[in-house]
C-alpha cells in the first residue's frame, strides 16, 4: 500500500540546482492540499488466469514479483485440465497460490473460481491478468495511487502495450523487447457496438494518449477490479466467451453508478493470444452483435434482430471482396448465434436492468460518433499504407529500371494490340456499318441469337428445350454465359454474340500475352506468343465456321492460365539487376519481388474457366485432370486449383448429371449452341497434323508458280509446307523446353529457375497430352477438334516459352562465341515467330474474306434479310406465339424434304441445345409432325390444316431454291401448297412464299388453346413457356392443350387448384390438362426438377466467386 504523500507536487525543474528555490509558488504548501481525500488502505489480490501450459506465464509471475509494489495475495488460476502445477514444467510460484480451474470457461468464471477459493474481502480489490499480460515494474503503484482517494473509482484499467514475439511465436522479454507499440488505453464502442481504441496499428506510444482519464470500458488484462463492485454486478457475462467480456463489464459498472478509469502510468505488457487464436474473428462478431443487443431499448430489440439477419449477406459480401473469407463466414453466422441465443440475451438484460442505478443517457459523453468511426478507419488506413510504402521502398535507380521495363513492356503490348485490332477491323470492318444498322452474324454453326436478358435467362435455366415441339433437356452452359454477357450488351443477345465474335481476336492477343508473361518477361517472346496464339489455326477455323462455343474458349483460355498461374504465385516476375549483373529475362534476383499466392486470382480463375468449360464442354475433364496433377508441382496454396473448378462444376450441373447417367460422351463433344457445321472440309486431320494444331487437313496457304525447275518445286514446297510451320515452331520449342528441364538448364545459378523451367515444362506437356486427348475423342466422333488443340497449344506455348526463356538466361551468363551464337538464334527465333503469324493471318484473309464478302453463305457473314417475314413474325408474337413451318429442299438436290418449325426470326441460338439434338425429337408429337409435313408435301389434304393448327402452326413458308433442281422442286411444292383448303397464300413476288393456316370454324392456331369434344374452343394467351388468363365456365369435357410435346414437368392450376395431366396417347403426345367446367385464374408453366436447388447453388457460387474476384482488398508491391 502506498504511504500518503507529502512532498511537493512539483517536481524540480532541470534548469535549476537541487538547493534551488523554484520560480513560482511551492504547491505542497497550499492549504488546497490538506482538504484532499484521505487516502485508504488497498488490499491487492492479483489473479492470473491461465489456460494449460504457457510460454507467457513465467514471465507474467516474474514482472508481478517485480512490482515496486506487490499486491498481497497472488492467485493462479488453470483452466485447463492440470489439476497441480506439475502439469506446469519448470514454474516457479514463489508466494502464488495455484487453483485448478478446469470447470471454468470464460476468464469472469475464473476469476470467481479465485475468488472462492481463496475468500478475497469484499473491500479489497481485484487484479485481474491474463498469463500473457505482463505488467511494468511501477504498474500496480500506478493503479493504486489513481482509486485510494476515490470512493467512485471502481475499474482503473492500464495503458496496454504490444508484447513482442519471435516469428515462430516465442515470446521476448517483455522489458528488453518493449518497442512501445500501443494497444490501448481504454476504448469506447461505435454506434453499432464496434470496439474502437482510436490507436493505429503500429502506433508507438510518445505519451499522446496520456491524458485520457475516464473512458467508457478498459480491458480487463492489467485491471484494478474493486471486489464489492466485481460481486454487485456479477462478474462478466459468460455469453461473451474469450473476447467483448471487458466492454460489458465495464458498461454495467458504468450503469451501477460508478467511474471507470484509464491509468496511463499503468503500463502492461499484451500478447493479445486470444485476440489472434483460432476462432477469434468469429468470437469478436458475436460479441460485438451480441454487446448490441443487450444494449438496445426492449421494444427495438426484435427490430434490431431482424435488421442484423438481413445485413449479414451484405456484410459477409463486404468481407468476400477484401479476400476474407473467414470473416465473411463469420458475418453470416454470428448474427444466428446471437439472435438464436434468446435465454442468455434475456438473462443479460435482466441483470443490466437489476444493477443499472443510472440513466443510459450518462454513457452518450463516452461513445463514439460516426465521424469518430470515418476517423479512425481513414488514420488506419493511412498508417497501414505508410507502413507498406516504407516496407516496400525502392531507390530512385530502381525506379527508373522500373519505368524502363514499363514502357517497354507497354510499348510492346501496343504493337500486339494493334496487329490484333487490326486483323479483327479486316475480318469485320466492312460489316460494321451494317451490325450497328441491326445486322447479325450468323452461318456456319452460328445460328441468329433473338431474344431478350429474360427471354435468355429462361432458356438457360427452365430445363425445356423450345426447339421444334420441345423436349425436356438441360441447356448448353454457354446460354447461361451469354445470358450474362447480354446484361453488359444493353439487354440482347445478338449485341452480346456479335461484341464476343467481334472482340475475340484482341481479347485472345492479350490474353496471351498476359499468359506468356506468367512464364518469361521478355517483351518479344511475349509479343510471339501473342500472334502465334491470335492466329492458330483452330481458332481462325472456329471464326470461320461461326463455332462460338470455341471461339470463347480459345480466347479465354489464356486468362484462365494468368488467373491459375496467378492464385498459386508460380508467375515470373521482373528482376532489379545490378548494373554489373548481366540481363536475365526469367530468373528472380534477389530485389525480385516474391510472387505471392491470390485468392482473387482463383476466384477469377474460377469464372474465367466456368466460361471455357461452358464454350467446349469436352475441356471439363481435361481441366480437372490437370488442375489436380498441378497441385503436385504449385509452390503453394495448391488449394486454390482445387477451388477454381467449382463454379464450372456447378453452372453445367445439369448437364454433367445428363451426360454420366446416359453414358454418352457425346454431350461432352459436341458443340454448343451450334447449327449445321461448315467446318472441316479439308476432310479429317491425320494424327501429325493433330499434334501440330491443325484440325483439318490443311491446304497451301497461297497458290504455288507454275513451271519446272528446282526453283519453282522449292517455291511449290515452300508454299505447301506453310501451314505446317506454326506448329513444327511450337512442337519444337516446347521439346527445347522438356530438354532444359531435362538438363536443369541453370540449376547451378539459380535454383528456382531450374525449377520454374521443370515446373512448367511438366504442366505445359501435361495439359498438352490432354488437349490432344480431347481433340482425338471429339475427332473420332465426328465433332469439332478445335478446343482441344487450342489447349494443346496452350500446353506446349508454356514448354515452348520456358525452354527458351531458359537458353537466354543461360546464354546470358556465357562469353565469347557461345554468348553471340545464342543472341543470333534467340534473334532468329523472334523474327520466325512474328513473321510466321503475320504470313499465316494473310493467307486466311485471302482465303475467307472478310464476313461482308459474298460466297461465304457456308460460313461466318452478316445478314439483315428476315428470315420469316413480317407477317410471319407477327403471328409469333406473343400472346398468340404461334409457329411458322419452314419447308425446303436438301441442298445436294436428291429431292430430300427438310422442314423446322420456327417460334422466332430462324433457328434461334437459344433452341439448339446439344442434349435435346442428342436425346430429343423421337417422341410421339415429333412422329405427328413427321406425318403431317409428308402429307402436306405429297397433297394429301384431308384435315391437313386443322392437324397444322393442333400443333401451333400457323403459317407454312417455303423459300426459293438456291439450284435449278431446288427451283423446280420449290415450285411444285408452292402449286401444291396453293391446293390446300384452309391455307391461303399472303406473300407475292417474294424470295419466301407464305401460307395462313386457317381451319375452318375454329379460332387462329396459337401455342395454348382450350379443347372441347376435339374442337378449339378458345386460344388462350401465353408468353414463353408459361400461361397466365382468366377463363370462364364450360363443358366437364374443356382441356388446355399446349403446342408443346407431352412431359412430367409440365404444371396447370385453376385459382391455385393443381389439374390433372391428360395422357399423350389421347393428344398425339402433346401436352393437355382437364380443365373441367369451373372458372378461374389458369396458370400454365414448365418446372424442371431440382431445378430451385440449382439455381440457388448457382447463384450463390456465381455471387461468391464474382465477390473475390473484384480487384478490391489488395495493394500493388510497387
């Protein structure tokens, strides 16, 4: 106990001499003092709170026998399973008692475990220290000079400092590693009940905090508890846990009518274990949600629940976006334990009310303000980005190097950037004017793409397939890619086909000069890879035949590899050499800057790859082949792989399941969304030219002279061996680069680049012996082998790159003959690898044309001719949505019929899912139509009309021949046509010849229509798939029948009252329902199985990944 004091208050000053007198008045003298408080005696109890064995608690008993002045009982509380100290090694008590406490689960409870067992007085007072709070010689004099002459004083809290430790965790001497970095001194709550010390992370105390004095709550580590008060309000609350026990029972001792005060001479050493221990974050949240909820006036408490449930997503949202994860976590399942915890909430309010001798209003002085909170988020975000530009500082010579590779870097880009933009503005810059006019690419396998976001989006999703009658099928995943890609296009779904068709060569040049720069940061072995990847022959062939699905994913597959590369940290980075080291392009030196791995990267990763899977399907397995090997050779966070084929998994979930359960891998190779394919009619490529990327058989890539001679034949091989030579380049440079690994080219300098060469050379055959896989598969069932050698390509591009990255960086460091000889063939090599692409793009060019040229009717073009005429159209417009029957003849003129029932303007893009042309159209009303077509063509034409509209038809169109023998077999159709009863032609003197259907005495055929005794009664109102009018009473016999072929997931109801399906056989195996004599509200619709479950799954994996993929949360190196 301190004596009391009755020396000067002031000290002497350093300018004078001890015998001195002081300039102004001596303050010990002034009555003023003698009317001050008689000091009290204080009895100290120090409890130290321990869990098992810790590194900390020495040290703690030891600064606490160091005390200038000690308390008078020391007590140690476990509350772990040690029953005695022997569980302890090595701990010297000295005068403290030991009590096992291993009921105890929160500190408050061991604390009233000490309290117990060693019967401290209720007028003493209560130190309170947790084993890794080590408090300062002078701590306790402190404390107790601040409560002896006052009565009111019942918490006296300490100023808290960082106490140090080793990057391992070993503890340091808490006086001789001290670097006075703050912790606290005291704190107070935000509006929302947020902890707020209003100190910077790496804050280093100078005294500037020194005179604060009441605060709202201290931490209770290094506390002077009075023992009465501890016991009045009963301890800290046990619902708190490890963490937020101090800020309530600091509030409540506030509520009682008593002070709580800061010491500032008080000084305690802080681990903060608890704070930064497993599980921490989420015992923060709860507490702080669960501080609010005990704080708010009862009739705003359910308000207050239902308002932390509903900012939970977006909190948690917030969380995903700064790459935590784990706090996102937290956000969504603190805010149910807290709401979920109603008997602790009210038990907690009850004891607040019971012991609350003071109005709230008495706290408001002591909480913080919103402008506190933007205050103190905006210092701290300020001293973090000081800090990291100080870690992170570079000389001025380095900063020049810097910009140097800058501008050549970026000069670079610009020249690959303009190559491409320019190649695209000759593919397509004479089709510009017309697609802004409203024009679409189409031919080939590209189909028109009509339709709205919405009108997509239920494509993608209802799980029915609106081609011809429909078939219940799962869509392509790439329709729920476009679907999106429409938002970004104004709401269309032709914008958004023609801005991917029409940016893919750009977008595919980047994106492989992005990926290049994963594996080397030379500028011109980038700039190569770029135009080698921009101009390979499955990607141009792809272009031509309007592939869309392939054309995605050949120019995203090079982002793909960026953001993969990237979320593991296996990328090449630029290297600050000394002036007197020679350039190395590939190995890190030592100021590389350490890749690290990028949580943000797989979450693009994962989108990005989701968009590649969904263009080609056949990459799926491929994909989850070679990311699981990856993980083999990742330098770190091989987690991260693993994670990025999640979103792909589940947005062609549908599909996957329809794939494995009918066995058919043909799911898989097919193209989506793709018409009758144009491509590949240089006939199958043999297995050579798969393994050099071709898809086809290749032709010359320009005209060979004529005449005899050697030089003629020369010119004739020359020309012949043309589109050969792109991929002997890549096959050879990508066996370089297996021979560096082989060889470990600079495993003596470098270490890590022998590794990185080894790494992606294995990864890069790897993915290549996959992609040939694939595109021998796809080959052999007579698909598209394009996505599997554009990853192909991909695979050795890496090897290629690594090998030659690895001969100049070993050419580098050679001298003499050896040195010149690998700069003249790295030389060489450029000047090939740009000159190849740029013969390569000149020879398709004049090959194909740009899409505006004529004769390219078989593949890629633009088009603004109407498919089905206006009046056609009309009909097809909702609510009626009738359908147009397109008749025509084959093209080979064998006299062939082919006929396709149009819902819009043409086969639309949205209608030609792979697993409908695979398992669809052979059902009952498919075999109805079949008759009815044959029929309508051959004459016969009893009941013909009425049999068109049961199907929905409304108009039948046929076309003008392209060949004289099409024109003589369209003209005997349209005499024949004209012969019909019911059907009148409304079209003269034009390319396409239209037929109204008109049954007699019944209404104008439509999609959905009201049967009685087997006569259309009424055509009801639809829209889509769905159908939603009000219908008067009728006969018991009324049916609805749709336009659409008989199945299970088809749902009618009559003001909510489920009706009964009717069987196909009675339907010609469409879709009807009894709709009986009632009246009502009819609603009509498909739902497909599991179809909700997915569709949340989807969007909250879409939701998740997008959120950790925005570039937020993150700070550039330099």
């Amino acid at each position: 106990m301190s004596a009391p004091r009755t020396d000067s208050l002031s000290a002497p000053s350093p300018d004078r001499g001890p015998d001195e007198a002081p300039a102004g008045p001596v303050w010990a003298k002034v009555p003023t003092r003698l009317a001050a408080p008689a000091p009290v005696a204080v009895t100290v109890t120090a409890v130290v709170v321990t869990r098992g064995s810790s590194p900390y608690l020495g040290a703690t008993l030891a600064a606490l026998r160091a005390q200038s002045r000690t308390p008078d009982d020391v007590v140690v509380v476990d509350v772990d399973t040690a029953p005695a100290t022997s569980g302890h090694q090595d701990l010297q008590l000295g005068g403290a008692r030991y009590v096992a406490g291993a009921g105890a689960r929160t500190f408050g409870e061991a604390v009233e475990t000490a309290l117990s067992a060693t019967g401290a007085p209720d007028h003493g007072w209560l130190w309170l220290l947790h084993d890794d709070s080590a408090p300062a010689p002078g701590a306790l004099a402190a404390l107790t000079r601040a409560v002896e002459h006052s009565n009111a004083v019942a918490v006296a809290g300490s100023k808290q400092r960082r106490w140090e430790r080793d990057p391992d965790g070993t503890p340091l001497d808490p006086d001789l590693s001290d670097r006075g970095v703050l912790l606290e001194v005291g704190h107070t709550v935000s509006p929302l009940g947020r902890r707020m010390t209003g100190i910077d992370d790496t804050e280093i105390d100078q005294g500037q905090h020194d005179a604060r004095e009441d605060v709202l709550a201290v931490g209770l580590a290094g506390a002077l508890v009075r023992s009465a008060v501890w016991r009045q309000v009963g301890g800290t609350d046990p619902a708190y846990g490890q963490l937020g026990d101090s800020t309530d029972f600091c509030l409540r001792v506030r509520l009682a009518g008593h002070r709580v005060v800061v010491v500032p001479d008080a000084v305690v050493r802080h681990a903060q274990v608890s704070l930064h221990g497993p599980g921490a974050s989420g015992a923060r949240r709860r507490a702080q949600l669960y501080l609010r909820l005990t704080s708010v006036a009862p009739w705003i408490l359910p308000f207050a629940m239902l308002a932390m449930l509903a900012w939970a997503p977006f909190a948690a949202g917030y969380r995903l976006a700064l790459k935590r994860p784990e706090r996102a976590r937290d956000e969504l399942l603190a805010p149910l334990w807290a709401v979920f915890r109603l008997g602790p909430l009210l038990r907690a309010r009850r004891r607040v009310a019971r012991t609350s001798t003071v109005p709230r209003s008495v706290l408001r002085p002591l909480l913080g303000t919103w402008r506190e909170v933007a205050a103190e988020r905006r210092d701290r975000r300020l001293a973090r980005g000081g800090a990291h530009r100080v870690e992170h500082a570079l000389s001025d010579l380095e900063r020049a190097e810097l910009g140097t590779l800058a501008v050549r870097r970026r000069a670079t880009l610009a020249l690959v950037v303009a190559g491409a933009v320019g190649l695209a503005a000759a593919l397509f810059g004479p089709a510009l004017g017309a697609l802004a006019a409203g024009a679409r690419l189409v031919g080939g396998a590209l189909l028109a793409a009509g339709g709205s976001t919405a009108t997509t989006w239920s494509s993608a999703t209802s799980g029915w397939v609106r081609d011809g009658l429909g078939t219940a099928a799962p869509a392509d995943p790439l329709l729920f890619v476009l679907s999106g890609l429409s938002v970004l296009a104004g709401g269309s779904l032709q914008t958004a086909v023609n801005g991917v068709l029409l940016l893919a060569l750009p977008l595919a040049a980047v994106g492989a000069w992005a990926a290049a720069g994963t594996v080397t940061r030379s500028v011109w072995l980038r700039a190569a890879a770029a135009f080698l990847w921009t101009v390979a022959p499955p990607f141009l062939g792809a272009l031509d035949g309007g592939l869309l699905g392939a054309v995605l994913a050949h120019a995203l597959l090079p982002w793909t590899a960026v953001a993969l590369v990237r979320a593991v940290g296996a990328q090449a980075v630029d290297r600050l050499t000394p002036p007197d080291d020679p350039a190395d392009a590939y190995a890190p030196g030592p100021r590389a800057a350490r890749p690290t791995a990028s949580l943000g990267a797989a979450g693009a990763g994962g989108l990005l790859l989701a968009c590649v899977v969904a263009g080609s399907p056949a990459l799926l397995p491929a994909a989850v082949l070679v990311l699981v090997a990856a993980t083999l050779v990742a330098p770190r966070r091989r987690v991260h792989l693993v994670l990025a084929l999640v979103p792909a998994l589940v947005v062609g979930a549908p599909l996957w399941w329809t794939a494995v359960r009918d066995g058919d891998r043909g799911l898989l190779t097919a193209e989506p969304l793709a018409g009758a394919s144009g491509v590949g009619a240089g006939g199958p490529a043999s297995g050579l030219e798969l393994l050099l990327g071709l898809p086809a058989a290749p032709e010359p890539w320009f005209d060979a002279p004529d005449g005899g001679g050697p030089v003629p034949t020369a010119v004739r091989a020359l020309v012949a061996a043309g589109p050969w030579a792109v991929g002997v380049l890549v096959v050879a440079l990508a066996l370089l680069g297996l021979l560096a690994a082989l060889l470990g080219i600079g495993r003596r300098r470098a270490g890590a680049t022998a590794r990185r060469v080894t790494g992606t050379t294995v990864v890069g055959w790897l993915v290549a012996a996959a992609g040939i896989a694939v595109a021998v598969l796809a080959q052999d069932d007579g698909r598209w082998a394009g996505p599997g050698l554009s990853l192909l390509l991909l695979g050795l591009g890496a090897a290629a790159l690594a090998g030659a990255a690895a001969v100049v960086a070993r050419g580098a460091r050679l001298h003499g003959f050896a040195r010149t000889a690998v700069r003249t063939g790295s030389v060489v090599l450029v000047a090939v690898g740009l000159l190849l692409p740029a013969a390569q793009a000149a020879a398709w060019l004049a090959g194909s044309g740009s899409v505006a040229a004529a004769g390219r009717a078989d593949l890629l073009h633009v088009s603004a001719a109407p498919v089905v005429p206006a009046v056609g159209q009309q009909m097809q417009a909702p609510p009626r949505q009738a359908r147009v029957l397109e008749i025509g003849f084959s093209a080979d003129g064998d006299g062939t019929v082919r006929y396709a029932l149009l819902r819009a303007d043409g086969s639309q893009l949205a209608d030609a899912a792979v697993a409908a042309r695979v398992t669809g159209g052979d059902g009952t009303a498919a075999g109805a139509l079949d008759t009815v077509v044959a029929e309508l063509v051959s004459g016969t034409t009893d009941g013909v009309p009425e049999r068109l509209a049961a199907l929905g038809i409304g108009a039948v169109q046929v076309r003008d021949g392209g060949t004289a023998g099409q024109d003589a077999a369209v003209g005997d159709l349209v005499a024949t046509l004209d012969m019909v009863p019911g059907t009148s032609r409304v079209t003269e003197g034009q390319a396409v010849s239209v037929w109204r259907v008109s049954p007699a005495d019944q209404p104008a055929p439509g999609w959905a229509r009201v049967e009685e005794d087997g006569t259309t009664r009424e055509v009801l109102p639809s829209a889509g798939t769905q159908v939603r009018a009000d219908v008067g009473a009728g006969s018991a016999d009324r049916v609805v029948v749709l336009a659409e072929a008989a199945d299970p997931g088809w749902r009618a109801t009559l003001d909510g009252r489920r009706l009964d399906a009717v069987a196909p056989e009675q339907t010609a195996g469409l879709q009807a329902f009894v709709l009986g004599p009632d009246d009502g509200h009819l609603v009509v619709r498909y739902e497909a199985q599991h179809r909700t479950a997915w569709l949340v799954l989807t969007t909250f994996t879409l939701v998740v990944f997008a959120l950790l993929a925005l570039p937020v949360g993150r700070r550039r190196t330099r």
